[in-house]
C-alpha cells in the first residue's frame, strides 16, 4: 500500500514528509525533486514568498545511490524564512510577542481559534498554510517517477483565471514544457493574455483572483480503481485528493457538470469498433465509469476560489479585544491556480500511483512493469471474436 504523510509549519524549521510503499529500484535523483518543487512556486500573481523561498532538500531516507531501497523515503524541505521565525516558532517554552488575534475571513483562522480555545491564530495559521503543499509535492514527484515506469503521464493547466478562461483544445501528454513556459500555465495565447491582464487589474484593485485547472492522465489502462466499495471509487478518490488542496471549492470529473444540463443521449461515451478494437468517440466521462478508469484520459478539474489574504483586508473581529477590526495583511499571492494545477497534478498522480501499486504490487519496480506489461497484454485481443 503506498502512503505518505507530512509535517511542519510554514515558519517552522522545515516540512517532513515520508512516503511508504514504494517497490525497490525505483530511480530517483534528488535533482527530479527540486525541480519539481520549482514548478510548485511557478505562476504569475505569486507574491513574495515565492522569492524568498529557495526549497531546499535533504534526504533522509529511502534512496542509495539513485535508487529507492523499498523502505520509506524521507524528505526534509527546510524553510529558509527560519532563521527570522525561529524565536516566534520556536519549539521551546516562551510566549509569542506578536500573536495574530484577528482571524482572517477565509482561512483556518477561526475555525480553529474556536476549536482550541486560543486567541493567536498562528497555532492554527502555519499548519493550515498552503506552505504544506510542498511537502506533498515530494509524494507527488515520486508518484509521477514511477507511473513513469509504465508509460503513465500527468499533467496540469489552468482552464480559467477570474473572469479569463481558455477554449482551447486539451493539451497531449507532451505539452508540460510549453505549458510551464506560459506564466499562467496555459497553452492558448489569447486567453493567456486575457488572464495575464486579470491578475494585473486584480492587484490594481489590491483584490485576488481563483480560477479553474485541469489535471490530465495520459495511458492509464481500464480497470485502476474499483466499483466494489465507495472508498476504493476512481472517480471519489480523484475528487478528495483534488478537494483536499486549499482553497479548492470544486472538482470536476469529465464533463461532470455540463452532462448535468444535457439528455443522455448527448452525455455518454458510446462503445463502438475500430478494425476489431474497443473504441470511445468521446470522453465525456473523463476517464472513469462505475469507479473504474475506463482506458480514455483521465480528466479532472479544480475550481479554485480567489486568495483569503487581500490587500483590501476583510472585516473581522480582534478575538482578544470583542472589537471589529480588519483581517491582517500577511504577505500573499494575487492569484495562486497556476500553483494549485501543480499541486493537483501531483495528488491525481499520487492517488494513481497508489491504485497501480493496489492492483499489480510488486516488490521490486521490475515485479510491478511486468505485472503492468501482462495486464496491457491481456486487453490487446478484447473483445473476443
Ligand atoms: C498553491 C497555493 C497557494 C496559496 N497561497 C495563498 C496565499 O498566498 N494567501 C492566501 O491567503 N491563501 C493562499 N492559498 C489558499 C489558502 O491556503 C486557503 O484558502 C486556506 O488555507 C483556507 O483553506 P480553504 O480555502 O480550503 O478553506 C493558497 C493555496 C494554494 C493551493
């Protein structure tokens, strides 16, 4: 079973993450995980953190000489800002001299003031911080690392940026350098610009933006997943990994909200025959019928709303005074979905990766390609004549 966990806070010292499950011989260089970590910080309407933070690594665990061990693979991305927070964070006995008592609307802010009964939202602030999704990009570099190995590809790109969106058609599985060459990660150039002047009119009006991506997975064979139980759906555990990304407020399978208006006769992928072989003239469903990848791309969307943190600040009230007061100005994006598609790239190729290594295991990488390559085989002769 692969699994991964994290920990840290935005300021702490670093963010940990341990990723378990993967089979031995796995080639992974450190390089492939900070440049993988640079593609978290891309995107125009980042603010300022994205310069100061440079993503260090260090790993502790898991990987000899380029090669994973089958034990679990520990990282460790230290937070070069430490030095600056290390006595506001530090783990010692001490009293904090600036607690954030005001919640921003938004945010884990209150939320969690309430649940824990503390009025310095920073107890709460530096965990809920999307700080974490750097962490998870370790699980999901290693994810993407052994799809790899059978043929399997991810990738993201933003569909809409405020009130900017794309028509174009959906990137092929070769694309992701020209995408991450756009500064909205976005393939058509006319609406590239529509979102590039969104952002900029946004910070004019010192307001924030959302927007929509789309994650694609390319060469995923029918039957990943399972129809069996409502945990083990494709199609669910695609949505929660999507939802669970902060500041996502929807996700979308295939055409999944579109077909709701439609008829049905407009709103199914037929089965037809082509010389022998299955065909699917649409993909409406986006990959997955019945909890199962049905053997076309897979295709999920995120909607994102726009950043919490505006540089108009909301209203609130001081949790330690009872007065109105306006929410704090933390340094903040402008508009953060070029990121977010990044970070949903690699929670889909993390849930896939889990659901490969389900159905075909493996203890070694070998074991797995090979159990992969004799499934393929299988479907060639489908169906029989
Ligand atoms: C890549 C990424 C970067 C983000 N950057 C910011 C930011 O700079 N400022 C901010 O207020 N929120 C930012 N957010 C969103 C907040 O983390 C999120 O809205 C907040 O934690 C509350 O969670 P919720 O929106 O899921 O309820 C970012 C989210 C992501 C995915």
């Amino acid at each position: 079973m692969l699994r991964f966990m994290t920990a840290g806070e935005s300021h702490g010292p670093g963010l940990v993450t341990i990723v378990e499950g993967l089979p031995y011989g796995l080639e992974v260089s450190p390089g492939q995980i900070t440049d993988e970590l640079a593609r978290r910080r891309m995107g125009y309407g980042r603010g300022k953190r994205m310069a100061i933070e440079k993503d260090e690594i260090e790993i502790l665990g898991g990987i000899r000489h380029g090669r994973t061990l089958g034990s679990p693979v520990a990282v460790l991305i230290r937070n070069t800002e430490w030095p600056r927070w290390s006595e506001e964070m530090s783990p010692e006995p001490a009293a904090s001299k600036k607690q954030v008592t005001r919640p921003r609307p938004g945010h884990a802010d209150l939320s969690g003031m309430l649940k824990y009964g503390t009025e310095d939202a920073r107890d709460i602030l530096e965990r809920a911080s999307a700080r974490e999704t750097a962490a998870r990009t370790v699980a999901g570099i290693l994810a993407k690392i052994f799809l790899a190995t059978v043929g399997v590809r991810v990738l993201s790109h933003v569909v809409a940026i405020g009130p900017a969106s794309s028509e174009g058609p959906p990137p092929g599985p070769d694309d992701q350098d020209a995408i991450d060459d756009s500064p909205v990660r976005c393939l058509d150039p006319a609406a590239e610009a529509a979102m590039v002047a969104a952002i900029e009119d946004a910070k004019a009006e010192r307001d924030t933006l959302g927007g929509l991506f789309e994650v694609l997975g390319f060469d995923v064979p029918p039957g990943i997943g399972s129809h069996v139980h409502y945990d083990r759906r494709l199609d669910a555990l695609l949505a929660a990994a999507i939802m669970s990304i902060p500041a996502i407020k929807g996700v979308e399978i295939g055409d999944g909200f579109e077909v709701a208006t439609l008829a049905g006769s407009k709103s199914h992928d037929e089965i037809l025959l082509d010389d022998g072989a299955l065909l699917r003239p649409t993909n409406r469903a986006g990959g997955t019928e019945g909890g199962m990848s049905n053997g076309e791309t897979i295709r999920v969307r995120g909607a994102m709303k726009p950043i919490s943190t505006l540089m108009r600040p909301l209203r609130t009230v001081d949790m330690t005074t009872g007065e109105p007061a306006e929410a704090v100005r933390e340094r903040s994006d402008v508009c953060a979905v070029p990121a977010a598609g990044v970070v949903g790239e690699q929670m889909v190729a993390y849930v896939l990766a889990a659901e490969f290594q389900r159905k075909f295991g493996g203890d070694t990488v070998d074991e797995f390609v090979s159990a992969v390559d004799r499934y393929r085989s299988g479907l060639v002769d489908r169906p029989r004549r």
